[in-house]
C-alpha cells in the first residue's frame, strides 16, 4: 500500500522526522518496504501561462509556443499540440534540473531547434513524475496562481510516498484511514479527521435487491445525476498517480480515490445503460456470458457472485465491472456501489479467472463491514464537488454488519504469555481501547474485548495478547528465554538407524533415497510369495498407483540410469519403509512396532522399516596391492552380518547372527540366492539378478541385491543408552594368516561353524573370512567343506607358528562339539 505523506497527514498528526517516522512504523507492525520521493530534484520550474502557439517553419513535429512566466515573454519548442492560448503549463527555464533515470539530473539550456532558439522547456507529467502521462504538455487547468509562481506552490513534488506491506489478515490496512488508525494507536494520538457515517436511506431511483445472502452481506447503491465527465484536478491525479492507481476521468478517479483513502471498493454504473432501474446481487447462470471492463468475454459459473440489472449480468462482484454498463464521456447519471461481497467468493471468482483487481483484493482481504455508507457518501461529496452532479437518493439492501463477538481475555494469562508480568490489567485496557476495542473489566483481572469492526483479524485471546505487546512495544518485552527442561538424546531405535547407516557407508555403499510410489508389477523381495498391494485411490501417475512392496523396484531403477550413464560399478544402500496390507505375511514379520490403526480402530498397512542394497561391476579399480573386483553375493552377505553385529545387545551371541538358506525367488537366479533367517524368523533375501530379468531392465548379468526387514532385530533392542565401546590399541606387530577348513553334515547350520570356529580361534583372533565351499565324494553324501582365512594378531608381541598350531587345535576342538571335523 502506497500512503503518500501529506494525505496520511491528514488522517493523523505526525511530527516526526521521516526516519524516525519509517522506525516507529516498523517497530509497531506497519512494514515500510521504501520510501519514494517522486519529483524530488526539480528545481527551476515555474507557472507559464501560453500566449501564442504556431507551427514551426521547419519541422513538422514541432511547434513553436509564446509563454509568459512573470518575468517577461519566452518563445520554446514543444513536441505536444494539447495547447491553447490562456493555458497555464509548467515551464523549465534555462538552468532548471529535472529528475532523470538511475538517480541522474538534467540540466536544461536553451538551444537551437531547427533554427529556432528554445528558451526554455515545457514540461509533461512524466518529465516532472506527477503522472507517467507523457502523451503531452501537463495543462494546470485548475491552477489558480499566477506565471511566475515556483510549480512547488501548486504540486507536492518530492513528497514522500511510503510504501507499506500489508499482512494477509490486516485488510483494515489497504487504506489511507486504515493506516492512519494504526498510526494513530501506536502514537497514542486521535485522528485528525474522522470520517463522517451517513444516515441510511431509502429514497433512490434504482431499486437493490440481494438474492444471494450467503454472498452479500450488504449491498448499497447511491445514485448521482446531472454529472459533467471531464479531467480530475491535478492535486487528485497526482495522488491516484503516487498510489500507483491511473487517471481515467472524474467519475472513475473519484471511486478509486475513495477507496484508497477508506479501503471500500466502489464501483460506477452508467445508469441510463441499467435495464429495469434495478439491480439485483445474485448467483451466476450456468453458461451465462459477460464481457468485462478489460475487453475480455467472461463465461460465468453457478458459484460466481454477479450484479445483474433486469436482463442480463453487468458485473463481477468485488472484482470487475462490465462493458455495458461504463460509464464514458457521455455519462450524465451514474449508480454507485458499495457493497461487501463473501471473500470466498471473490476469491474463487479472480482465481478461476484470472482476474485480480485492486476490488478484489481488498475484499479477498477483509472490508469494514461497517464502512459501506460512509464510502459512498464520501464518493457523493466528491462527485457534487468535482463533477457538479446532485444527490438523487440512495437504496440498500442485504442483513448488514455482523457485530464482533465479545472476547474473554484473562489479563494476567496474557502478561504471563508475553513475558511481562509487571503489565496490568489497567495497562491492557488502555492499550487495547487504543485499537479501537471496547473493553468493561471485570473481577480477577478478566476484561471482555469487542472487537471494532474494521480489525477482522482479532477474534480470540492470543490475538488480543498479540495486539497488547504490538502497541506495548516489541522492543519493550525483554529478550530471555523461557526455562526448558531438555531431557537427551536419541532413543534406542534412532540409534539404530544411525548405526544401520554407518555400517552400509563404511562398506562403500552410496546412500540413495527412491521415490515410495511404483507400478503393480514392481520387482519384490522381501515376503515376495505375499500378494498382497497397497493401492491409491487418487494416485499422482497412472503407472505409479501402489506404494511399494520392496525398495528393490527403486533400487533397480537407479542402477538403470547408472549404467546408463555409462557406470562402471555401483554400490547403492537405502533405509526405508515398504508397505504390505494388514494381516499379509509381511504385516506378521513386521510385529506390533511397525503397525497403526486409524481413529476407527481399522488397522493401516504395515510399514517395516527395510535395508535394500544392490551393486554391480567393479567395486574398485586394480591397485598396486590389490588386483580389481567385481561385487558379488558375499560382499552384500557381509553387510548385512556387519549390520546385524551392531544391532546385536550381546556381539558374542551366536544365534543374533544371520544365517543362510538357499532358496529360489522370481527374477533371481535359482543357484546363487538364500535367505536370511534370524532366529529361525526369515527376515530378507539376498541373491543375483536371473540373466533374463538383467536383460529385460538393461543391466549387467552380474547385478546382486539384497533385503532385510529389520523390525524383528528392532524389537530386541535395550532401551536406555548403548554401552560404551572400548577402543583396540594399533597392534605395532604383523599379523599372521591361517586357513582351516571344516567338514560339516548339511544340518549343521553355517552360522553354527563359523561361531565355533570363533569360539576356538580366541583371542587372537583378529579377522574371520568365509572363502569356499566344497562338495564331493570323498566327503560322503550331505556333508560339505566350508573354509576359512582367519587373521591373527596380538597387540602386545609377535605370533610364532606356535600361536598359530595352537589357534588351529582350539578350532578343531570346538568343531568336534557341535558334530563337525576339521580338515587337516
């Protein structure tokens, strides 16, 4: 909202340097976004009243003018022929400064045109920013000062404009008054001028009628005849101009005006173009058509608030008027309106429109319910003062003002919400009747607040604390913090995830994050014999109607564009929940953590969090050490062991490990998959992407993936804080490796040899590798050998084959206890 100094002034008496103005306003609510001085650097401008105006010999676009500015006769050349003998016009003589781009001056000489001295230059209201007209010279018709006079006697040139950012429930602020009342609250002053209410009548020639209550509240039409169009004076112009609002003619300049100084939106209808001597505010026709002030014909819509006269619509309410009904040159009588319209409605109208107008949104905002017979009386004033039309009578119609509902407000409640428990009752009394709002005090501290009607935005308590510390002053409320009691840290879970996180990072995988949404087709791991989906019923795309099953479908489609983009190899980890309806095979692994119910005790789909993990190709490139490798099944298995290691209470409990089972899954090849059982609970899969599926998504043969649902590891997590963890000493000595190999029978599990080989390992033991497996006849039938590369190391000397002999007879001892041997 731009509040042009001088007609704030007006409103409120403000002493202030300007600075200090623009902080007080800050301070108190009323943004000022820039101050604009329009004008500001002309000097040497005088009234010059035309004497004379001819051609110029030499040039076609140009004439040639004789003014006098009380001094004497000057003869200069203008572009513009909107002259006549007896104007008065505003004259640059030599070494007079105009304003000119980017903050630079113009300094006027005078100079040869086409062999005629100019003495001098006339001047448009763009070259002195009074208005952007710059179509021809400003014309002061209504100046009565003589030539000579400094044009600063007759325009307010470099008056502050204070451009002011209005909040979304602030409406009572999109005006001069509403501006000037805030102002005037913060500075604890009165107005200077309070508008005048008009008594309401009942004596027009036009007859209102509100049809559609729900969307009018009040509705008043104030009819003016015998009106003469013509230019508005120039002291209104150049604040419609300094608002940001142009001029149009009288008639229209005087609505805008009115609403820039009140915020009620106004609008003129032509009378003698209203058919029936009637209007009517009425929902829009199903197909009816209305061709609106910008030219543009308008289908309307049931849910559109129109005015109607007694054939056809002739406007949208609070946004636009209509063609038909304009006023124009020849306008003599004219109806005007002021109403207040449903801001839902406006609302929905501009937006499916695409119609914003300075009408629609105040009313979108909030209007002075109140405020609509003061509006058009003050309109009525201006048109009998500006236009020389006379008072034809005025009819309304419609419910009218809803009064404010009073508001209960417990004073010390507020001083205790406001950290200022030294503000007494009487102190918010009086802040808030500064508002406007009547307040009676009653016992306890407890006061009842009404509202006045133009400040839609307090309607309960802690809008009135808000408005007591407003005017209180921010600046005033002491800046300490309320005492918080923080109670710590992550709770067991959370740490988990972070645990979770870590493992899969530190084994080179990169963390991806994958849409939840897929196709009923997508790719299924985990619980993959389960059919059951969970389908949307509004979903965003047609091929992604489910949420998904398993996080291999977006794990897969990442590795897609990968290697698309020519990747040689791809390590890829997501942390995430799948979705799998109540009751499935999925929801009963997933346990009571993981399932909600609604409101009406109905169960949601399960929601496990999942690991999912897939790679491809060279997991590094040969280094002079090492030689290159490709990843595979293993290198998934040994994640996923790290990450059930780290979520083990206990790491030295055998059963938390994982173990294997071969098994066979769609689109997973039949040899080289197992599942993952924890604690005889299968808990995910990992496997190697069947040829034939590899093909069909354009990925290499060699892709691996894995799943694992880790609510059951979850639900056997300690509460409270993890145990602090003891840092190992470097070990200053190299390490020493051995191979063993163990012969089991098959129901001996592979969890089961590796934690006895373990167990017989010791202490020294420093790294454990699973590097072969064999079968074969020598060994008899269900019995298989599994191998070994154990690492060992001490941190306190060097291990002899000694230690080493000895770590291998503790290993062969273990075995034999669970009913295996070792291979010698």
């Amino acid at each position: 909202m731009k509040v042009p100094l001088s007609w704030l002034h007006e409103f409120v008496a403000v002493e202030l340097p300007l600075d200090e103005l623009v902080e007080l306003m800050g301070r108190g609510g009323l943004e000022v976004e820039e101050v604009r001085r329009p004008g500001a650097g002309v000097t040497g401008v005088v009234v010059a009243r035309v004497q004379e105006v001819r051609d110029h010999p030499d040039a076609d676009r140009l004439v040639v003018v004789t003014v006098e500015d009380g001094d004497g006769e000057r003869v200069v050349c203008a572009g513009a022929r909107n002259l006549a003998v007896g104007d008065l016009v505003p004259l640059a003589v030599p070494g007079a400064t105009l304003p000119g781009t980017g903050g630079t001056s113009i300094t006027i000489e005078r100079r040869d045109m086409r062999g005629v001295v100019s003495d001098g230059m006339l001047c448009s209201p763009r070259e002195l920013q009074v208005a952007d007209d710059h179509g021809g010279i400003m014309v002061l018709g209504d100046a009565a000062a003589p030539p000579g006079t400094d044009i600063h006697e007759l325009l307010a040139l470099g008056e502050p404009v204070i451009d002011v950012a209005i909040p979304a429930d602030r409406g009572d602020l999109q005006s001069i008054l509403g501006i000037a009342r805030d102002l005037a609250a913060i500075l604890d002053v009165d107005l200077e001028k309070a508008p005048d209410d008009p008594s309401p009548r009942d004596d027009g020639p036009v007859q209102v009628r509100v049809e559609a209550a729900d969307g009018c509240a009040h509705y008043v039409g104030w009819a003016v005849q015998g009106l003469t169009v013509a230019d508005s004076p120039w002291w209104l112009r150049r604040r419609l101009e300094a608002c940001g609002v142009r001029s149009l003619s009288n008639l229209v300049d005087v609505t805008n005006y009115v609403m820039l100084e009140q915020g009620q939106p106004l609008h003129a209808f032509d009378t003698a173009r209203l058919r029936g001597h009637e209007v009517a505010v009425r929902w829009g026709r199903d197909g009816e058509r209305l061709t609106t002030l910008d030219g543009r014909q308008r289908v309307l819509a049931p849910d559109d608030l129109v005015i109607a006269d007694a054939d056809r619509a002739v406007a949208l309410a609070g946004v636009m008027g209509g063609e038909d009904t304009e006023v124009g040159p020849a306008t003599s009588d004219v109806l005007l309106e002021a109403a207040v319209f449903d801001a839902t409605a406006v609302r929905r109208t501009s937006r499916r429109l695409g119609l914003v107008s300075e009408a629609s949104v105040r009313f979108e905002r909030g209007v002075d319910p109140s405020g609509t017979w003061r509006a058009a009386g003050r309109a009525v004033e201006l048109l009998v003062e500006l236009a020389g039309g006379t008072d034809a009578g005025a009819r309304a119609d419609g419910a009218g003002a809803t009064a404010h509902a009073p508001i209960e407000l417990d004073t010390g409640w507020a001083a205790r919400f406001l950290g200022l428990p030294e503000l007494s009752t009487d102190q918010q009394t009086e802040l808030l009747r500064r508002s406007g709002t009547e307040v009676e005090v009653r016992d306890g501290g407890v006061v009842v607040a009404t509202p006045p009607s133009w400040r839609g935005d307090l309607g309960r308590p802690a809008d009135l604390a808000e408005e007591v510390a407003r005017l209180h002053g921010y600046e005033g409320i002491p800046a300490t913090l309320p005492a918080v009691s923080l109670q710590g840290g992550l709770t067991a879970r959370q740490r988990a995830e972070r645990e979770v996180r870590q493992a899969v990072r530190a084994a080179g995988f990169h963390e991806a994050h994958t849409y939840p949404f897929v196709g009923s087709d997508a790719f299924s791991l985990v619980a993959a014999d389960d059919p059951g989906r969970v389908t949307l019923e509004n979903p965003l795309q047609k091929d992604a109607a489910t949420l998904r099953p398993s996080l291999a479908e977006g794990l897969l489609g990442v590795a897609r564009r990968n290697v698309g983009q020519g990747r040689a190899g791809l390590a890829l980890a997501e942390l995430g929940r799948v979705f799998r309806p109540a009751g499935g095979t999925l929801a009963r692994l997933a346990g009571a953590g993981a399932t909600w119910s609604t409101r009406d005790g109905d169960p949601l789909p399960a929601q496990p969090m999942t690991l999912g993990l897939l790679a491809y190709g060279s997991r590094s490139g040969p280094g002079w050490r090492t030689p290159a490798s490709s990843w595979g099944v293993f290198d998934l298995l040994a994640v996923l062991d790290e990450v059930a290691a780290r979520l083990a209470p206990d790491s030295d409990d055998p059963t938390w490990r994982l173990e294997r089972v071969a098994t066979e899954r769609p689109g997973l090849h039949p040899g080289r998959t197992a599942a993952l059982r924890w604690r005889g609970i299968d808990v995910g899969v990992v496997g190697q992407l069947h040829p034939a599926e590899a093909e069909a998504r354009d990925l290499p043969e060699t892709t691996v993936l894995a799943e694992m649902v880790l609510e059951p590891l979850w639900e056997h997590l300690r509460a409270g804080p993890s145990p602090p963890r003891a840092a190992r000493p470097i070990a200053r000595h190299p390490a020493v490796a051995v191979d063993v190999a163990v012969v089991a029978p098959d129901d001996i599990s592979y969890a089961a040899v590796e934690a006895a080989v373990r167990e017989g390992a010791g202490d020294l033991l420093d790294g454990l590798w699973w590097f072969d497996e064999f079968r074969g006849e020598q060994l008899g039938e269900g019995r298989r050998s599994l191998a070994f590369h154990l690492r060992l190391q001490a941190p306190d000397r060097q291990l002899t084959d000694r230690d080493a002999e000895a770590v291998i007879g503790g290993v062969e001892e273990s075995v034999e206890r669970i009913g295996a041997t070792l291979r010698r």
